[in-house]
C-alpha cells in the first residue's frame, strides 16, 4: 500500500477560511507542515461568489455595541454572546490584515476604507470590494498563501473520511482525483474548513460543491452538529439558477415590489417606505434593508395572497433599482448587472429583476468552541461547515466572510499549539482505516453494474427538503422530509455509476456528495422536528411563537446506531438579556442592557 | 410535439483506455435558457455519466469551466445554447494545455507560472494591523484594479500563440496579475518581481497579438497589462543601467 502523506496540521477546504486558517499555522509556527486538501482548486471555492462584502467596525460613528447588539438581536438571541463578542472585536483586526496583503477594497476619497449599509444593519460597516468582495477576498487569500513554503497543496484532492486513533483524530482519507489513488493524509490536527450545504436543496445560491462533506465527515465520526435546522434563505435569488442578486442592492436602495408595483414588506412590520428619491432612503434595519428571515416569510405571505408573479420557475416579485441610474449601477452594482443580463436575460438599468427566496447558508455546522475546537480532540472547524455559534437563528448578512477569517485564524492558532503537545497515532492502525475506506468505495461504487441513477435520488431529496422544511415548517411536513430522505439514504445503498474508471471520476465525487447531504439532510430534519418553537429561519407554522424558557439552547444532532438523536445545550448569554427583535420605526438598540459598558 | 433538440459534439479521451482524443455525438433538449454547462449536466446526469468536466459556481466567476466551443474559448456557464442553434456545437478542452480527461485539462504550468511573479504584497517595512489599513485613494486603486479582476479561467492561454509556440512565456493571466502588484501603492517588491516579469519568458515574449483580451470574461484587458509592463521594464532598465542613483 501507497505510504502515508505526513504533516503537522492538515486543513481540509481552501475557501476564506482554510487559507487563513492556513496562513495562521504557517505564521504561528514556520516549522510545521501544513497540508491544504481541496476538492477544487482554492481559488475556485465559493467565496469567490460573495458580492456585497464583510463587516467590522472601523468608522467612528459605529461601535463594538452596535455590531454585537445587531449580530445578537439578528441571530434572535441564539448566537452565543461570548463568541459574539469576540468576534466583533477581532473583525477589524482580520479586515485590516487582508488589507495588508493586498485586498483591493473600495476606497473613500480620501484613501480610507469605504463602508456600505446591509440588512439588519442598525449603521453601515460593510467593507467591499465593488460587488465581488468574495472574489477579492479569496484571490488576496490564495496568493498571500503561495508565499508560504510549509504549505503543500493538495489540489484536486477529495477527503471521504477522518481518521481516527485512540479516540483522537489525526488526518483524512482522500482521494487524488486525476489518479484516482485513495491515500491517507496524516496529522496530528485537522481543520475542515469545507464550506456549506446548500445544494441539499434544490435552489440555492450555493455553487454545486457545496455539499456539506466536512459536516457529514464530523458527524460519522461521532461529533455533533449544532444548529442544523436553521437555514438562511436568501430574499433576492434569480428563479431557476437561484443566483444570487446581493443585498448591496438593496443597501444601494433597491426597492421590492408585488405583482401591482407595491413595496410589500411594509405589511410585514418592517416599518414604512420612504420614496425612492428622499434622500433618507435606504433606512436601515427597515422594509428593503429588514432581515433576511423576515424578508422570506413576507413573499411566502405575499404568494399565498396570490400577490406575487408568475413564472416557469415559479413565483416570484421584482427587484427594482432602476431609479439608482446607469452611472451608479456601473459603478457599485456591475456584477448584479452582469448577472441580470446574462441569467434572467433583462437590464436592470431599465427593467426591474424577477427575484424568489433561495437556501444561502446554513447557520448550523460542526460544533466547536471559540477556538474552533470540536469536541473530538485534535478535530476543529471553521467558516461556514462550522457552527461556533455567532450566526444563532439567523446569520447577519457580511458577517460570514469576517468569520471565516476571525474563526479560520484562531483555529489555525491553536491547531498550532495542540500539535506540539498531542501524542504520536500508531500508523498502522491509520493504514488500516486507509485500505477499508478504499475498499469501500471500491465496492460500493465502482464494481456495482446494476442500480438506480444518483440524479433522482438527489432529486428527491432536494424536493423533499424544499417542501417539508423551507421556510415554513410543520411538524408533519418536517417528518415527511425526514422519511423521504430516509428512503433516499436506502435507495442510496443500491446506486449504480457509468463510470467505473479511476482517473479524474467525477461522477464518484458526485456519488460521495451526494452521501454526505444524505447525512446532513438527516441531522436538519430531526433538529428542525425538535425545535418545537418558532425563532429566525426556523418558523413552525405549529409552534408560532418563540419559547425561551424551552428552547434558548443549541441543538446539537448526534449520529446514533439507532437513528439521530438530539441534546440540547444552553446558549451563552453575558450582557444582553433576550428582547424581541424589532425592525423598522421602532428598531435599534434598547434602552437597557446593550449599550452600556 | 417532438422536443427540439440540439447536437453537442464532445471531445472525449479517457487515459485508461483511450489512446487518442475521439469525438462522441449527444442530442440533448434544446432550452432558450441553457447554457452549453446545462447541456454537459444533462448528458451526465441522464445520458452519459463517464463525461468528465470541471464546473463549480455556475455564475461566471470561479474560473472552472473554460472549454473550447466551435473552436473558441469560452466559459461553458455563460454561452447559451440559444447562440448556436439549430447547429451543432463543438465542446473541446481548452488548447495548449495537456488533457487529463475528457474536457479536463492540466493546470499545473499554469500554478508554476501563477507563483513565478510573485503574486503577493511585498513590504520592505511591515505595518502591523494595529496601525490601521494603508491609505490608497481612488486613483491609486484604479491603476491597478482591472488586473485584480481575473478568475484564472485560462482562456487567454488557450487564445495566445506565443503560449502555443513557447510553453515557458508566463502567458497572459500571470503577467496581468504581476503588472497588478507593480502598479500597487502598497507594494515595494519591484526588483524581486521585476526579474520575472520584466524577462524574456515575460513581458518580452508577447508579440501583441491580443487575442488574450479578446476572449477574456473579465475584461481583464491582459494585453494592456503587458504593454503596461512592457513600458514598466523599459522604465527599470533606465534606472537600473542609466541612472542607478535613481533607483528606489
Ligand atoms: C452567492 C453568495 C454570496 C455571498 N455573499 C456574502 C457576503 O456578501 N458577505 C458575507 O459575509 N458572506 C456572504 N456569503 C457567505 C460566504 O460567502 C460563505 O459563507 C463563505 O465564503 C464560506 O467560506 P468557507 O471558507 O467556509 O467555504 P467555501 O468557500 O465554500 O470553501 C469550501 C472549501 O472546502 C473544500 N471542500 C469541500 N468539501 C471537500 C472535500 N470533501 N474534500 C476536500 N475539500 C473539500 C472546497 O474545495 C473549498 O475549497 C455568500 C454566499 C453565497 C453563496
Ligand atoms: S486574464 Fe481573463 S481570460 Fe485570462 S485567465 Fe484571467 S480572466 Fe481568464
Ligand atoms: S462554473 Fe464557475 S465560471 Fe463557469
């Protein structure tokens, strides 16, 4: 058998966060070999896709408070407020140092930072690089990275499994595409760093890579998933790709309309429209810039009145920024007008954009601690695979991107420490894990001829998931997902591939894929039909309202020989009680609590 | 009613079995709203499951899924079926690069090319981030800003003849991104990244042909670079050779 790859820390993902994670191993400590394994090219990961931008407090007329204040009551108190805090105080720091490393960010007249506002946003402090910040990002990142010798790249490479030693855990399985050569990469500390999970459904803004592998990876291995029934939709994705228009169109002053031209959020308690052209308009935290949850359920109610349009794809409602004039749009939304022209084949210059609600982020993930330390030693996690939590019910828009950062770090920081201090894996029983795990795929996938196709097993489930847990739940529609996907995870055991070859098999990355949304499919559909209470993207049309004294808490989804069970862990509350949340006239901070200190 | 359908002619070539590159015929629906990827999904998901192809984002900006289509380089994702039919469409890999597989082809020259100009920030002094982010205005950041702006989707590679003819020039896409950190404010690292850029496998090799900014999605514009970095070096030369008190 091929010999064990050997490293220090091995880092699964090359998104935002597992290149800083990897920058903060290589700088913590020059003399460890840091491996970054990915499915894809780095620069090809999905954060390449963010448009709008990430947040952090650099502006004098913002604060630490206003940032916290607005994760927390966004989050609807879910977030853990320790970890926010943190967080919002790390952010500028993060930002700053991407700076540093070359991040064309847009820029004040002056040559200082420019910020914009985003939803949920009591004052602006989204930093951006025109409307690719993502894109910007992740360049910067990759080739900061490629300057640092200790790192080896595994390019192109798949993992399929962790491996795990005396309870401990200590690298991955992996597969070499273009070879096909199952290997293991070994270290005493792996960072999944792989991203969300949004083609489990079956329109997202979500690229098709984003499978929730580093998720199931975790979850097979016995450590739980937090918060997995908390799915961010996305108000403003185009019908059928379910691209997405960023909310810096909405933060420039778009404007949401139904099918009569009404701007309808405001029957929503969103607060009331200013015209297009009073120079107070956007008002932030109100009607176009309220929260992403309460944006989604309003067009559910909007198509349910029969108030929305009709189209192939479905329904959907307008998408207005007309009135911003073609110098503007050209100027601070090009990419939504390329999108625009090319996807839904209309200018936004001149016709409003057909816009539907689509799955964006996936709240929940691999639970860790602040450092990104699961409870699996040697095991930790950051970005979006990961559930810390700063992001509770429902993520804050262009928090994510700082997060990888400020959470992809300190992962790397202290995967740096713990290395020094962790006991040697006995190899041999590491290889051993390494031949069953490719015996198993061999079995399973490349000697079988006969079987059904994966497309309408993933289809399946994809729909299964839209209807019974999107954006409004039942517990009956929850346990019918549940039982359709448990019916895939069946049909799964018998899939059948054409190809059955070894070199560069892209249909087995799909069948491996597709498992691991079998898995995380699994864990949302239990932690969604326990939740029984309605809080930011989890809204039970059975459990109307929000119940602190039952379900302040994390649920956290274990894999269990018989079925998933789910505990519950109490969320960390330190100087903001929980309040309702408040958007529109009467939003912002209250009186008591949040702004002291 | 018959479906309309429209032929794709796909470049196979699997290295376990096949000795040369071989063309297979597929007819798939014909849609106003697909893109020539949509068609590749189809055929792999319905038809043909040993079609191998890279793809991620499907919006047109992680740079995966340049193939050639009837002989020209494109982004798979954003060449619409509807610009072609009723006629049939050739899916090629991109030329000028080995094939892995199928319409896969080998980045690796290219992730050397990539490292060579050293695309980093290069400080002789290193601000730490408490001190706060650099100052650049507008102005500063236009001059480099165009050149941030590619994907690393490798059409310009597979457009450019020098690239064709003499597979050690650095290519269009990585010379762009050194002329990017040249005109940086923020950068210091000239005569380090100067030798590359400023070489015979670098600016110097292109002979202007242009094709590069031709087929770029970005409009990246890397021939621009190239003459940016052309006037650069010639600029280095000066101070180097003729002034060398003028060097900074
Ligand atoms: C369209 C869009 C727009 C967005 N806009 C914003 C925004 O404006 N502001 C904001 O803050 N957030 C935004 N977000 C969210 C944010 O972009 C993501 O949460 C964040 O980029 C995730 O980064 P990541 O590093 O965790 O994962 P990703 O960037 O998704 O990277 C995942 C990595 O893991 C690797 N990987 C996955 N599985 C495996 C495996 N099995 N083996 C090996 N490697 C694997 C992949 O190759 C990839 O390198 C947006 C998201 C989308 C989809
Ligand atoms: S310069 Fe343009 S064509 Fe060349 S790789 Fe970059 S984006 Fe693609
Ligand atoms: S799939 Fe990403 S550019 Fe085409």
């Amino acid at each position: 058998m091929a010999e064990l790859l050997k490293h220090d820390v091995v880092i699964v993902g090359g998104g935002a966060a597992g290149l800083r994670a990897a920058i903060a191993v290589a700088e913590r400590n020059p003399s460890l070999s840091v491996a970054v394994v990915s499915k894809i090219y780095p620069m090809r990961s999905h954060t390449v896709s963010a448009e709008g931008g990430a947040a952090a407090v650099i502006k004098g007329n913002d604060s630490r408070e206003h940032h916290i204040y607005d994760t927390i009551s966004g989050a609807d108190w879910l977030a853990d407020q320790n970890a926010v805090e943190l967080f919002v105080d790390e952010a500028p720091r993060e930002l700053t140092l991407l700076e540093h490393w070359g991040c064309p960010w847009s820029r004040e007249p002056d040559g200082s930072i420019a910020v914009r506002p985003f939803g949920g946003m009591k004052i602006e402090r989204t930093w951006f690089a025109a409307d690719k910040t993502g894109f910007h990002m992740l360049h910067t990142l990759y080739q900061t990275a490629l300057k640092y010798v200790p790192i080896t790249w595994y390019d192109e490479w798949f993992a399929t499994k962790l491996l795990l030693d005396k309870d401990r855990c200590y690298g991955v399985v992996a597969i070499e595409l273009r070879t096909g050569a199952i290997r293991g990469i070994v270290g005493k500390a792996v960072i999944l760093c792989t991203g969300g999970a949004g083609r489990v459904y079956p329109f997202t803004t979500n690229a098709i890579t984003k499978t929730g592998d580093g998720m199931a990876l975790a979850f097979r291995a016995g450590v739980p998933l937090k918060d997995m029934e908390f799915v961010q939709y996305h108000p403003t994705g185009l019908p059928g790709t379910g691209i997405l228009i960023t909310e810096a169109a909405r933060g420039e002053g778009g404007i949401l309309v139904n099918k009569d031209g009404y701007r309808y959020l405001q029957d929503y308690g969103l607060g009331k429209p200013l015209d297009v052209h009073d120079p107070r308009h956007p008002v932030k935290r109100t009607m176009e810039l309220g929260p992403r949850d309460k944006l989604s359920q309003a067009f559910v109610m909007e198509m349910r009145k029969g108030r929305t349009l009709k189209g192939p794809y479905g329904d959907y409602v307008l998408l207005d920024i007309r009135h911003l004039g073609e110098k503007k749009i050209d100027e601070k939304l090009p990419f939504v007008r390329e999108l625009a022209r090319n996807y839904a084949g209309i200018d936004p210059v001149y016709e409003p954009i057909p816009v539907r609600p689509v799955v964006h982020y996936m709240m929940g993930g691999v639970h860790t601690d602040v450092d990104g330390k699961t409870p699996l030693p040697g095991l930790y996690a950051a970005g979006e695979c990961a559930c810390v939590s700063i992001n509770g019910a429902n993520r804050l828009g262009s928090n994510s991107l700082t997060e990888c950062l400020v959470f992809g770090a300190r992962a790397g920081h202290h995967a740096a420490e713990y290395v020094g201090s962790a006991p040697d894996p006995d190899s041999s029983a590491l290889e051993q894990q390494v031949r069953d795990e490719a015996d198993r795929i061999r079995k399973q996938f490349l000697e079988r001829t006969e079987g059904e196709r994966l497309v309408s097993i993933r289809k399946d489930m994809q729909n299964a998931m839209e209807e019974g847990c999107g954006i409004y739940r039942t517990e009956q529609s929850v346990q019918a997902a549940l039982n359709k996907v448990e019916e895939c995870r069946e049909r799964f055991q018998r899939v059948v591939l054409d190809d059955h070859t070894n070199s560069f098999n892209t249909e087995l990355i799909a069948a491996l894929e597709l498992e691991c949304m079998l898995d995380v499919a699994r864990a949302l559909c239990q932690a969604a039909l326990e939740r029984r209470e309605s809080r930011g993207a989890h809204q039970r049309e059975d459990y109307p309202a929000r119940d602190d004294e039952k379900f302040l808490k994390h649920s956290l989804a274990y894999r269990t020989a018989d079925g998933v069970k789910i505990e519950w862990l109490d969320v960390v509350i330190t100087k903001w009680p929980p309040a309702e949340r408040k958007y529109g006239a009467d939003s912002g901070l209250p009186s008591e609590g949040g702004n002291k200190s | 009613m018959a479906e309309e359908t429209i032929v794709l002619r796909v470049q196979r070539y699997r290295p376990e079995q096949d000795s040369d590159p071989y063309f297979q015929d597929y007819e798939v629906p014909y849609r106003k709203d697909w893109v020539v990827l949509d068609a590749l999904n189809w055929i792999k998901e319905y038809k043909d499951g040993t079609l191998s192809f890279r793809w991620s984002c499907r919006m047109g900006v992680c740079g995966s899924c340049g193939m050639m289509v009837n002989g020209r380089p494109r982004l798979t994702c954003n060449t619409f079926l509807r610009e072609f039919y009723p006629n049939p469409i050739t899916v090629e890999p991109l030329v000028n690069f080995d094939i892995e597989r199928d319409l896969v082809i080998c980045m690796d020259t290219f992730l050397e090319k990539l490292k060579k100009v050293k695309p980093w920030i290069i400080r002789r002094e290193v601000k730490s981030p408490e001190e706060g982010p650099y100052n650049q205005t507008p102005a500063q950041l236009y001059r480099y800003k165009q050149f941030s702006m590619c994907i690393n989707c490798m059409l310009c590679y597979a457009a450019c003849p020098v690239v064709g003819m003499h597979p050690e020039f650095l290519g269009p896409a990585a010379l762009a991104l050194g002329v990017r950190y040249l005109l940086d404010s923020r950068d210091q690292g000239w005569n380090e990244r100067m030798e590359e850029v400023g070489s015979h496998e670098g600016v110097w090799g292109c002979t202007f042909v242009g094709e590069c900014s031709e087929v770029c999605p970005k409009h990246v514009d890397p021939a621009a670079a190239i003459q940016q970095g052309k006037v650069l070096a010639t600029l280095d030369w000066f101070k180097r050779w003729l002034m060398p008190w003028g060097q900074k």
